[in-house]
C-alpha cells in the first residue's frame, strides 16, 4: 500500500512529509495537564484559544515559512535530479527519463489489484469443484491401499465414501461418467485449475514481497525510536505475516504441481526477494538489461524530483495568495476608514491607521523576501491611507489615549 499511496507516488502532495498533524498535536498536548479535570464546554474552550493562537502564530511567520520551503524544494530537486542522472549513467543501455516513467506506470499497474486485469477462470465452477474432490478421492485410495495402520485406514475408508457420495451426487446431476486418472479432460481441467491457484498464490506472494522491499528501504531513512520508524516497523510485521500465511496455503495444497515451473514448496527466504527466480519465470517481472534494483532507485529519484518540481510550484502560489491575502486584507481597512472618516470617528481612524501601519509594513517585509526567491511575483502598489494633517491628527489621539491611560494608573496609586 506504502507503493501505492506514498506521498512521493501520489499527485499534489509535493514535498509533504505527513507530521504537521503530528506537530500540530505536539503543541495541544501542552494543555493536556490544564483541561484533564474541565467539564467539556470548558475543555472545548480551551482548545479552540489553542488553536486560534496557534494559526495566529503560523499567519505571522507564513513568508518566512514559505522562504525555507522555497529553499528546500530546491535543493532537493537538484539532489533528486543528481542522483537520477548518476543512476542512470550506471545502466549499460540508454535510458531516459520516459523509460523510467514507463517503469514506474508498470510497477503500479503490478501492485494495484484493482488496476490489474484479472482474468476469470476458465473452468466452470461445477467442473473445478468435481475435478477437485476427484483428485482429493484418488489420493485417499491410493494412500488407502498402502496404509497398514488399522485406526488410519477406518479414517481413510470413511473420508472415501464421504468423497464417494459427493462424487456420485455431481455426476447424476450433470450427467456424466466418472474420470479416470488417464482421462484427457480429468488432466487438462486439473492442470488448468493447479496453474490458475498457484500462479494467484505466487502473483501475492510477489506483491506483498515488493511492498516488504519499499517498506525497509523507507525504514532505513529514520532513525529507531521516531514515531514513523516504529509505524513503519509494524507495518512490516504485518506484511511478513502476509507473507507467511500465502506461503501456508501454497504448500498446503494437497497435490503435486501439474507445471514446472512452480516449485514443489516455498520458504520465507526466497519469497521475500522481488527478483527471485519463480517471479522471473512467471512474467511477473518484466525482462531487460536493467536489473530490478536499479530500477527501483530511478523510480524512487524520479518521483522525489517529480515531488520537488510540484513543491516549487505550490510554494511559488502560495506566496502570490499570502500577498493577495495582504491586500484584500489591506482593502478592507481601507473600506473601514472611510466609513469612519465619514462620520468623523478619529478613534477608530487612528486604531485602523496603527492596524494598516502594522500590516502594509509586514507586508511590505514578506515581499521583499519572497522576491528574492520567486522575482515574478506582483508589484504591492500600496497606497498611503493617511495624509500629514491626518497623522498628526492621530498621532495626538494616541498621545491624549496614552495620557488618559497614565492618569488613571495615577489616582488608582493614590
């Protein structure tokens, strides 16, 4: 699933490393001592002043954020984008990075059982249940017939007539004549029914092996001990116990295989290597010069590149939203001051022209900084909301403000 759904491998994620939940829970949980004996409303309160503080603080710090994003996509596309080209000159054959697309589009198509094209049996379900007990009713004879063992043999002779029975009850409703092992259809329904069960049986052993092989490539990039490390490492537990029950069904099937080129058995060892010789027999892994491991590494650079590419341009958008967002923001305290200038309000003038000083200059600020990275961003054209007699006028509102303010600490002291 992690080849599936990996935010490398999906589309729009760019660069996201899947912890700003996480860090989003590492700061509530400061609050965890506070609200453990609030009622709920309170509790509720509580968490949403948390959180209103929080995206506070993150909408002040938005350019400097986007800057470091902005410096990290880079830097990891020229990474992603070195590492590829080395890879690449590494293949004894000319590869390009449409080969290694095409690459990427077959290993999804492998993996994903919903995209896959599955065929549907070609025997129908009467006839593979027949032939089945069929098979299963020659076994209990012959091993009826060597056995000496007088518990074992009562147990044979009831599962036989048990077979027997169900034997007779197929054949009466389709009308036919009982098969005997010699028998051209017996074999070719048996052999088409081994290779059907196997070939399924080994196509998930592959897939499940591949995510296995992505999963302690991702592990390895973490040290022991993070949180995404020790997630990794049980989903890894659960896909060798995948692993294992598939391997329990192939070699609990009772009968011997109908085609060489499945094994009699299989152990742990050989089933969870991708590029293991029964895979390769299969056509469950494509033929070429490449070997698979190095495929993997190209698909892995492209995508990181791909990834980088997406995360350049969805930073690059974010800055114009953050400088949209200034000016509108800036637009409607502009609305505002004209409506109280209107009724002669100083008060609310001079609070208004304080709130546009604060934002035109933190504006002001995150587009000098952004335009050192990104320099197609838009001009701001900010205009001044204020003339001289105006700010005079308001600065001596804020001085009366601050006197008035003084006095009463004053005669509250006396």
């Amino acid at each position: 699933m992690q080849v599936l759904y990996s935010p490398r491998r999906k589309e729009g994620f760019g660069l996201s490393d899947g912890e700003v939940v996480e860090r989003l829970w590492s700061y509530l949980r400061k609050f965890k001592p506070i609200s453990k004996e609030m009622t709920p409303s309170h509790r509720s309160d509580l968490l949403t002043d948390a959180l209103l503080h929080y995206s506070r603080r993150k909408a002040e710090d938005m350019h400097v954020s986007l800057a470091m994003s902005y410096d990290k996509a880079v830097t990891t596309y020229q990474l992603a984008k070195d590492d590829l080209a080395k890879i690449l000159n590494q293949v004894p054959v000319a590869v390009s990075e449409e080969d290694v697309e095409m690459w990427r589009r077959s290993e999804l198509d492998l993996i994903s059982q919903s995209s896959r094209s599955r065929q549907s049996s070609s025997v129908t379900p009467w006839k593979k249940t027949y032939t089945l007990e069929l098979s299963a009713f020659y076994s209990v004879r012959d091993e009826m017939q060597s056995c000496t063992d007088g518990i074992l043999r009562s147990a044979l002779v009831k599962q036989y007539k048990e077979l027997e029975q169900k034997l007779e009850c197929t054949e009466r409703k389709h009308k036919v004549h009982r098969w005997e092992e010699h028998h051209d259809e017996y074999k070719s329904t048996l052999r088409l029914i081994d290779q059907e069960e196997r070939k399924s049986l080994v196509d998930k052993l592959w897939r499940e092996a591949a995510e296995r092989t992505f999963l302690l490539s991702l592990k390895k990039k973490y040290p022991d001990g993070q949180a995404i490390a020790t997630k990794l490492g049980r989903q890894l537990k659960t896909v060798n116990n995948k692993l294992k029950k598939t391997i329990s069904k192939y070699n609990s099937i009772g009968r011997s295989p109908q085609d060489s080129v499945f094994p009699e058995a299989i152990n742990f060892v050989d089933a969870c290597q991708p590029t293991w010789q029964c895979y390769t027999q299969l056509d469950l892994l494509e033929a070429g010069a490449v070997p698979r491991s190095v495929k993997r590494q190209a698909i892995e650079a492209l995508c990181l590149k791909k990834s980088a590419e997406k995360e350049l341009w969805m930073t690059c958008q974010d800055m114009r939203r953050l400088l949209g967002t200034g000016k509108r923001e800036l637009g409607v305290i502009d609305e505002a001051l004209e409506a109280h200038r209107a009724t002669d309000n100083v008060g609310a003038v001079a609070m208004l022209l304080r709130k546009r000083d604060t934002i035109e200059s933190r504006l002001d600020y995150a587009h000098k900084l952004l335009e050192t990275k990104n320099p197609d961003l838009p001009e701001l054209h900010c205009v001044p909301a204020r003339g001289n007699a105006e700010s005079d006028m308001s600065t001596e509102y804020e001085y009366l403000i601050d006197s008035e303010s003084d006095g009463e600490d004053d005669d509250g002291q006396v």
